[in-house]
C-alpha cells in the first residue's frame, strides 16, 4: 500500500476518534443541565438541534451532493432515532457505567454482525482482535465501582441502542455513493430522524428549553456530540469498514469517564485507568490497519 494511501486510512481513523470524543462529552453535560428532564425528551431535543446546525454548515458551506439513496436514509434515521431514544433510556435506568459499557461495549460485534448479514461484509482478524481488547476494556471500565444494582430491562434498552447504532454506521456507509456527499448525508439523516422525534418531545415535555440551563445544555449536546460529532463520523467512515469504525468509536466512554472526574469530581479507581488503558490500546492498534474500503 502506497504512503498516501496509508495515510488516508489513518487520518480516517483519526476523525472517527475525534468523532468519539465529542461523543463522550455527552453525559457530563447532561449533569451539568436541569434535572428530572424525561430522557425521551433530550433525545429528541437533541436530534432537532443537532439537524438544524448540520443544515446550517450545509448551507453556508454551500455543499453540493446527489441524493442520498432513499432505503439508507431511512435506515439510518431510524437507527440513530431508536439509539437516541434507547440508550438516554437505558443509562437513566442501569446508570452511566453499566449503560454505557453495555450499549457502547455492544456496538463493534453487532455492527460487524450486521454488516455480514446485510451486505455480506467479513471483517478482519485485527478488527476481531481489537474488538475484544477495547470491550474488554469497556467492561473493565465500566465495572470499576461494582455492579451490584442490574436492571434487566434497563440492560436490554442498552443492547438496543448498540444494535440501532450499528445500523446507523452500516446504512449511512452504504449511502456513501459517487457523488454523494457525506456531510449532506448526515444532514438528511438527521433530519427524517428529527421528524419522526418530534411527538417524543411533544409527549414528553418540553418546558425545560425555557430556562438557561435547558438552553446551553441542548445547544451543546446539538453542537458537539451531535453535529460535529457525526459531521467527524461521517468523514472518517469513507473508507474504513462500519466495524472497525464502531470499534473505534470506543473512545467515546474513556472520553466520558475522564470528564467525569475532572468536571464532576467523581473518583475513578485503579481498575477504571486499567480499562482507559485498554481501550487506549486497542484502539492505537487497530489504528495499525492500513486497508481501505
């Protein structure tokens, strides 16, 4: 494989990291904002912000793109509709570390999974390799303070959610044809799912984004873990297989973690740096693959 080449790939797995890290932002904010807000109802706030900040970048940066084929589309909405609603769910009932490590931990194996099911798509052996150090080091991370309280159906939202996030990473890779841009795809993906999120919100209250709290809280979740974050995502995802990249996308509840001990003083053990770690080194060596898609 030629040096650019090689390059490209990295610099793809790069954005796709960067992607997780704006992820991992996610649940910090949301315990800086107001509390005894329905989960449902900051999913769906989420999606309608985060599609109206894509469709400004597409707008000012005047993108040109053919349509985004119709049956990816709707896939992709509906997986990162059901993802939003699932997995604000599944944390609220199992908490942060057991829904995130649950979800999150899910998603390399079922979006490879999927992948193979839908589109015949075998992935390689760094990626099985990699794929278990990292959730391996998810389960170590999201384990470090006990699991003494288990939610089964909180656990099984949780599963959801990493299943509708899969389906979202092997859609909107399948939109990705010639002449079909990948920001503009994110930006129509967003919002056929903001859309359908609406009688969420409706049903759920909205009463919240009348205070400044609310307000600064759904901005920067629409900001950064939704619209940089996916705009990040869908860059990174030219070229890299949906499971090596949700393998990557792994960086997201270290990321989390981290805040949450610096920002909200929470204490993190020995054995949650154990798990950073790992998924650290999972990560730098997937981040070896050099292949192209």
């Amino acid at each position: 494989m030629s040096k650019e080449l090689s390059h490209y790939v990295r610099r793809n797995y790069a954005l796709v990291i960067a992607a997780g890290i704006c992820f991992g932002t996610t649940g910090t904010t949301q315990a800086l904002g107001p509390d005894g807000i329905s989960s449902l109802s900051i999913g769906s706030a989420r999606l309608i912000v985060g599609a109206f900040f894509l469709y400004l970048y597409v707008k000012f940066t005047k993108i040109q793109s053919a349509p985004v084929p119709k049956l990816s589309m709707w896939l992709s909405a509906i997986g990162i509709l059901s993802y939003q609603l699932t997995f604000f769910s599944a944390v609220k009932q199992t908490g942060v570390a057991i829904g995130t490590v649950t979800a999150l931990g899910s998603v390399p194996a079922l979006t490879g999974l999927l992948d193979y099911l839908i589109y015949r798509q075998k992935a390689t052996k760094r990626w099985f390799i990699a794929t278990i150090i990292t959730t391996t080091g998810i389960i170590i991370l999201g384990t470090a303070n006990g699991v003494a309280d288990f939610d089964l159906g909180g656990f099984i939202l949780a599963i959801i959610a990493g299943g509708s996030f899969g389906l979202l990473a092997v859609s909107s890779k399948r939109a990705f044809t010639p002449g079909v841009d990948s920001t503009y795809t994110m930006y129509k993906v967003f919002s056929l799912a903001a859309v359908l999120s609406i009688p969420f919100l409706i049903f759920n209250g909205f009463n919240w984004l009348g205070t400044i709290d609310g307000v600064a809280m759904i901005i920067w979740l629409g900001l950064i873990p939704t619209a940089l974050a996916y705009i990040l995502y869908a860059k990174g995802l030219q070229g890299v297989k949906p499971g090596v990249a949700s393998t990557l996308i792994l960086a997201e509840p270290a990321t989390a973690t981290i805040l949450a001990a610096v920002v909200l003083n929470e204490s993190i053990t020995l054995q949650g740096w154990a798990g950073i770690a790992l998924v650290t080194v999972g990560l730098i060596y997937l981040s070896r693959e050099t292949r192209v898609v």
